[in-house]
C-alpha cells in the first residue's frame, strides 16, 4: 500500500496543530509559563505545519515537492536546534541562574542579532523542568516530533512518486 506525499502533508499539519494546542493547555489551563525557547519551538510547529497544510493542499509534483520537502526540513532543523539547545540547558544549568526578560522584550529593545544570543544563552526558566511525560521533558519531546518530521520528510521525498 503506497501513502500519497498529500496524507502524509495533512497529517504532519494536524501533528503540529495538536503540539501547538496541547502547549496552549499547558500554558493555560496547567498555567506552566513558555520560556523564550520555548516559543522559539512553537514558532517553528506553526512554520512546519503551516507549509506541510500548503502542501497538502498543493500537492505538487516535480521540482514543487523538493522545495516544501525542503523547508519542512529546515524548518524542522532550526526546530531541532532550539529544542537540542533547551534540552542541553536543562541537563547542564548555568552556574548563575538568570531570569532575564520575555521573548518579546528582548525582540522589541534589542536588535536581532543581539536578542538571539540572549535568547539561546537561556535563562532560569529555561533550565527548569516543570513537566514531564514518560521522563522527557517539553524540550525533549519537541526535539522527539522534529526529528520525526524530518525522518518522515526525507524517506517520502526520496521516494519515487506514485504514477498517475
């Protein structure tokens, strides 16, 4: 049984979408506060899922599906890091925990390339757990489904499409 490239799109897409309200949950009704990785993180969902939803949608063919194939893969990639980074600080917090300010602060006073560095340094809401799932962490469930996108994303892009 061979799974059309269009499912596969439609199924990241709802994937990504149940992360992203599943982490409105936690921010909201189990009132765990996103740090800036963490938004980082879901930043990167919205952008896999967004471009799996266009491309289920698209369903194209040729050179069209190398290119979401492509980003999705980027995407994901960037998502990764992010989620590899947090994971890292979690396991290793820096000696001088410091609580700093908000995603959108450091992005409204700050210059991007100053604000990233800020934001990848972490802060001490970044280095704690508050929350696990079969002993992972938020970081490192969302390192989990990045990787997945990824691995899903190139077996069916190396794939030979079906013929019509």
């Amino acid at each position: 049984m061979k799974i059309e490239r269009r499912w596969v799109h439609a199924g990241i897409f709802v994937a990504c979408a149940g992360l992203i309200a599943y982490a409105m949950v936690l921010q909201h009704v189990m009132d765990l506060e996103p740090c800036p990785m963490c938004i980082l993180q879901r930043y990167a969902f919205i952008g896999v899922g967004l471009l799996a939803l266009a491309a289920a949608i698209q369903h194209p063919r040729g050179w069209g599906r190398w290119v979401y194939s492509g980003l999705i893969i980027l995407v994901s990639g960037l998502g990764a890091g992010v989620a590899a980074r947090h994971s890292w600080l979690e396991h290793n917090p820096p000696q001088i925990y410091d609580c700093g300010a908000d995603l959108g602060f450091m992005i409204d006073t700050f210059p991007l390339a100053e604000a990233l560095p800020m934001i990848f340094r972490g802060t001490g809401d970044c280095t704690e757990v508050l929350w696990r799932f079969l002993g992972l962490s938020i970081a490192e469930w969302a390192l989990v489904w990045f990787l997945i996108f990824v691995v899903v994303e190139v077996f069916f892009a190396t794939r030979k499409p079906p013929a019509t």
